[in-house]
C-alpha cells in the first residue's frame, strides 16, 4: 500500500486535482519485476481519502475483479471455497487433465451457452468436450448414427460461424469524427454524480427496454451533443463501441482470468430523439442476441497471445480502427460497502483501450446507483468532463418524454 497526497493548486477543485493524477497513473505501467497491481491510499482527500486500485488485465476481467474487490471490503461476499480435483493416477489422466482443465474448459464453459442458439446437438457436443475421452468414444462409435438432427444443428452452426465471423471482419468503419484518430501520450479521467438505478430501471419498463439499453442510448446522446457543442455535424452519424460480454456463468464470476467476448455496437449519436434513440439502441442490441460475434472475437484474442507479432498488429487494427470507443458495463454491490470502518461512498473503474482506440466509457452500478466514468486521449479529447456532464441531463431528457407518452404506448 503506497501512500500519497495530491498536489496543491488553489485554481483546482480536489475532484479536478485527483483527475489529473489518475490520468497520471495511467499512463504509467506496472513495475514488471513485482505483482501486476498495486493500491494507493490519498489521504485528506475533499474531507475523507481515496483508494486507487489499479490492476493489469491479464489478471482478470472487470466482472472477476468486482468480486475481488468485494471480497476485501467489509460487507462484501466471499467467493466460494473451492473443490479439491481428484490426482491424475497415470500419465494419460495427466495429460488429459491439463488439456480439459488448461484448454477446453475455458472455452467450452462459456461457448455452450452462446451456442443454444445454433441447436442443442452442437451444444452438447461442445458441452461433451469437458471429457476428451467420453468425447472422442462417442465420435468414433456413435457419432456417425445421429442422423440427419445432427447434421442440421452441425449445418445452422457453421452458417452462424461463417455470418457473424464475415461481418466482424468486413463490418464498415464508423463515421470519422474528432473522436477518432492517432492518440497521443497523455490521457484524462473524469466520472458523474450517480443516477437512481431505480429511476433508470423505471425509464426501462416503461418503454420496454432493459437498463442496457437506456444506458447505451444515454451515452450515444451524451456523445452527439459534446460534438455538437464543438460545431460539428452528427446528423446521420454512428460511432461504434467495443463492448466486452461476460461469457461465463455468474456464479462462477469470481474467478480471475478473462472470459469475455467483444460485441460491436454501433451507437446512433445523430438522433436527436432521446425515445427514438433509446428504440434504436434497443433493435440493434437484439440483432445482436444469439450473435456468434463475441465468442468469435474471444477466439481472435485468445489465438492473437499465441501468434507472432505482425499478426497480432494485423488482429489489433481489424478493432481499433473501426472502433471509436471501448465501452463496459459492470454491475456493482447493491449496498454501499465499507473498509476498516469507512463506509464506500463512490466506486468507479476506467476501461483500458488498445491500439489507435482513443475513448473507454464505463458504467458501473453500486449502492443504488449507476456511474458513468470516462478515460479519454488529451489529443482526441482533451476535455473528457465536458461529454461525463451530458448524461444525467440526456437521462433528464428521456425521463420527461417518457412521462409525457401515452400509458401503454410503444413508441417503436
């Protein structure tokens, strides 16, 4: 635990002043010779203190790292304790173990589920690849007496393989804007007060949207007024979003590692209707439902740690150049925590970006609320407060044109 004070300027708020050193810290790599995080205790902080955290991903994903932090903070839950595994008796088990536990469980945990969609036969099969051994008897013996059930389910999986796969790699670039571009050296953080997760899950039910969708259309409005507030044009525009997806089971979210796919949403940022914008968030995220998309982008990540680096690059541009931002939903502990006493009053987390992607946004629920957080390149966008301070009055906006619709009415 470091310790340490933030500079004193009488022209700074104490908000603006642990900003500027959290855009510092960003900057900043972990010390490789040591663990791949570190805390951070600033005291006298705007009459309490502040705990940075900041941790290198490959140790875990936002979800996995929710749980982490939870279970160091009082009033937080524990993980669950974990089972031993029977010893491998021979070298064959071993090997075995090693390959089912090290290879294929990470995929196949989190494969099943997004691939119901494409027919329970291909599910199971993947389902059977948590016993190497079992699997390959049943291909050898009976795999073949399936039928032709099979071989619809084996037909409507490769179309989905071969569909979603063509529009990851051949989706169009979004549309050029000040937000898109070479960053540069130095970034900048910058959060909101939180919105009532209550108010939010009203505007929700009452259009017949989820939370998500309310969300992501707030921050498609806050991001078509900030350019529009620097004279630019953004009627017609989208601007596509990165959106990492949770592929493994929420009771098991507490382990560390990465399971996540990426799915593009394209944000419409030139409706200016916040109830037509918030429909038009709805529609695409459900074209995106049963998608193959994410896991096809998990399998991209995971083969790029394995490739040799020309092709890594070539992986990591197919992103970021069609991509303006990385946008991360992560839900947080209902009730506000506690450490050693003090009560959690506000937690927020920041978004790592890669490549030419300039802007990570992040919405994290915690005690009742939900926060917006925004990291953002000082060339791209030098003044990332300036787009954090349009959410709550984009979420003012579509709260009163949903009370003024007829009860009942689907404004679709």
């Amino acid at each position: 635990m470091l310790r340490e004070t933030l500079a004193v300027d009488a022209s700074k708020s104490p908000r603006e002043l642990l900003q500027l050193r959290l855009g510092e810290l960003a900057m900043q790599p972990l010390d490789d010779r040591r663990p791949l995080w570190d805390f951070r205790l600033v005291e006298r902080y705007d009459g309490g203190s502040a705990l940075i955290a900041r941790f290198h991903h490959c140790i875990a994903d936002g979800l996995a790292l929710v749980a982490v932090m939870q279970s160091l903070l009082d009033g937080g839950i524990d993980p669950p304790e974990r089972r031993r595994r029977k010893r491998a008796t021979n070298r064959l088990e071993a090997a075995e173990d090693w390959m089912s536990h090290s290879l294929i469980e990470p995929l196949t945990a989190v494969a099943v589920k997004a691939l119901e969609a494409a027919g329970a036969g291909a599910a199971q099969a993947l389902g059977g690849m948590n016993h190497p051994r079992a699997l390959l008897d049943r291909l050898l013996g009976q795999g073949m007496s399936k039928g032709m059930g099979g071989s619809a389910d084996a037909a409507r999986l490769a179309y989905s393989v071969l569909r979603d796969g063509a529009a990851l790699v051949l989706m169009a670039d979004d549309s050029a804007t000040r937000l898109k571009g070479q960053p540069g050296t130095a970034k900048r953080v910058a959060w909101c007060e939180p919105l009532p997760l209550d108010e939010v899950r009203a505007v929700g039910k009452a259009l017949h949207c989820s939370i998500n969708d309310v969300l992501l259309a707030c921050v498609a409005g806050a991001i078509g007024q900030y350019l529009k507030d620097k004279g630019d044009v953004v009627a017609g525009k989208e601007v596509r979003a990165m959106v990492p997806v949770n592929l493994r089971p929420m009771s098991e979210a507490y382990k560390l590692g990465n399971q996540f796919g990426l799915a593009p949403v394209v944000l419409p940022i030139g409706l200016d209707n916040p109830v037509q914008r918030v429909y038009e968030v709805r529609r695409r995220m459900g074209e995106l439902k049963g998608s193959m998309q994410p896991m096809l982008a998990f399998a991209l990540l995971a083969v790029a740690g394995v490739v040799v680096k020309p092709m890594q690059d070539a992986m990591l541009n197919l992103f970021s150049k069609k991509t303006t931002a990385v946008m991360t939903n992560v839900p947080g502990p209902r009730e506000k925590l506690k450490l050693c006493g003090s009560t959690l009053e506000q937690t927020l987390f920041w978004v790592p970006q890669s490549g030419t992607v300039g802007l990570g946004v992040s919405i994290l629920s915690y005690g009742g609320g939900v926060q917006f957080g925004l990291i953002g390149d000082t060339t791209l966008c030098p003044d990332p407060q300036a787009i954090i301070d349009q959410f709550a009055p984009e979420f003012e906006r579509l709260s009163w044109l949903t009370l003024m619709l007829p009860w009942g009415m689907d404004a679709t």
